[in-house]
C-alpha cells in the first residue's frame, strides 16, 4: 500500500484489490484537507497497518476525519472496514451502498445526488455520467461512478469510468494514455440521445475540469503532474467516436 503526496492538502492512497484471489487490479481511496482544516475521505479502503498510522497522524488520531464518500455503486468491499477504522466520520454512500449495508450509519444525501455535491461546493465539484446506467443491471458493468474534483490541487478522483492505461510492447514508449472504461457500450441506455448525452457530458468535464493535474483512476495507473488533463479525456472521447456512432444508428 502507498500513500502518494499530491499537493499539500491531498493524497492518493493506492491499495490491492485481487480478482479471484489471484490478479491484482488494484483500488484507492484519496484523503484531502478541506478549507476548514478539516478532512474527507474519498472511497472506502481497508488500510494496512502502517498505512493507518499514517493516516491516523495526519488527521488527530482519525478525528478529523468528518466524512467518508463513497462514490462507486459497486466498490462495496471495504466500506465495513473503513467505517470501523474511522466510525466518527460521517458516512455517505450511493444508493446501491445504503441498501447493500442497510445496517451502517448512512447520512440521509447520496453521493450522486445534489444535495451532498452542494454540501462540499466549496472545495469539490461532482459529476455523474449521462447517457449510461448509473447501478447497471448486470452488476459486471461497472462503468458509472460519481467523479470528484478538488479544484486547490488539482486531483480529479474517479472509479472506473476514467482508466490510465500504460501501453504495452513496443508501444511503451509512448507513454501512458487515458481512456473510457471498455463497458461504456452495454452500459449506453437503449434510448435515443443517450450517446449525444454522454457526449455532451465528457465535453463538459474537458471545458470545466481541464486544467486538472493528477488523475487518480481505480484498478489500473495513476497520473501525477501530468496536467493539464483536457487534452488526454479529448483523446479518450474520440477513441469511443465509433461506439457512440453505433449506439445512435440503432437507437437515435
């Protein structure tokens, strides 16, 4: 487990997260100090013993920890754990989370609601994929999660949706690329205009979140200083130019 440094009120903690018990994929959560002083954590990860210590002195012993955010439907693993560690913290999940563990503390706001984006609009911005099923039926399409930004240093912290892929072969020299999670298609809603609303979206997230940094993305890399990001989700929106086609020659 490492605990990366991305400015003075933000970091990235990069943690295992084994399929089958077998591949690591990897998984994250990230701590930020928030204009009060105070601090969020974003995603739940079961922190190993030193990485705990460390966090534990950061923030007085975990008390000042105020919240945790959990911001992907399907990243369920650690929540348990990470509200044992800090129970203090006040705890929000998606919708898929608070019936999941119906037994835990949840606060009232959902993650991918209004209300708890405007609760913390003074030090982060959210955004929620449009065009795709949030909490898909198939629960192995994962591509949806609530995007976070904290504008102060730079760091966009997203689950899935945005990957940091490094290109292997002799392609490895160019370098790493960012791209859309590979189930952006079976998550597309069979509706018309669910592509052009996606569109739309990543647009968006180019125009407002483009001079970001740091791309802290689950399972696959991370980006550090590697700003600004604009130019790389451009890139990523134009690799699925064709996905988007198809979707709207079928649907609209």
């Amino acid at each position: 487990m490492r605990i990366l440094k991305l400015s003075a009120d933000y970091w990235n903690i990069r943690g295992s997260f084994k399929l089958g018990g077998l591949l690591d994929i990897g998984t994250q959560a990230s701590l930020l100090r928030l204009a009060s002083g105070r601090f969020v954590l974003l995603d739940s990860l079961a922190l190993d013993a030193p990485t705990l210590a460390a966090v534990r002195a950061a923030t007085g012993n975990g008390a000042d920890i105020e919240a945790i955010l959990n911001l992907h439907p399907f990243h369920t693993v650690h929540v348990q754990a990470a509200h044992q560690a800090f129970p203090q913290a006040k705890l929000y999940g998606t919708r898929r989370h608070v019936e999941r563990f119906a037994d835990l503390p949840w606060e009232a706001e959902l993650t991918e609601s209004a209300e708890l984006h405007a609760r913390y609009a003074d030090d982060l911005a959210f955004s929620v994929p449009a065009g795709v099923d949030f909490v898909s039926a198939n629960p192995n399409l994962h591509f949806a999660s609530v995007l976070a930004y904290h504008r102060a240093s730079g760091a966009l912290h997203v689950d899935d949706t945005l990957m940091v892929m490094r290109l292997p072969g002799p392609l490895k020299a160019l370098g790493t690329r960012v791209a859309f999670h590979p189930t952006l298609a079976p998550t597309l809603q069979r509706r018309a205009g669910a592509a052009q609303d996606f569109r739309d979206w990543a647009q968006g997230l180019i125009r407002d979140w483009g001079q970001a940094r740091h791309l802290c993305a689950a399972h696959t890399h991370m980006l550090a200083d590697a700003g600004p990001l604009g130019p790389r989700i451009e890139q990523a929106l134009g690799r699925v130019r064709k996905t988007l086609a198809r979707h709207e020659a079928k649907h609209g």
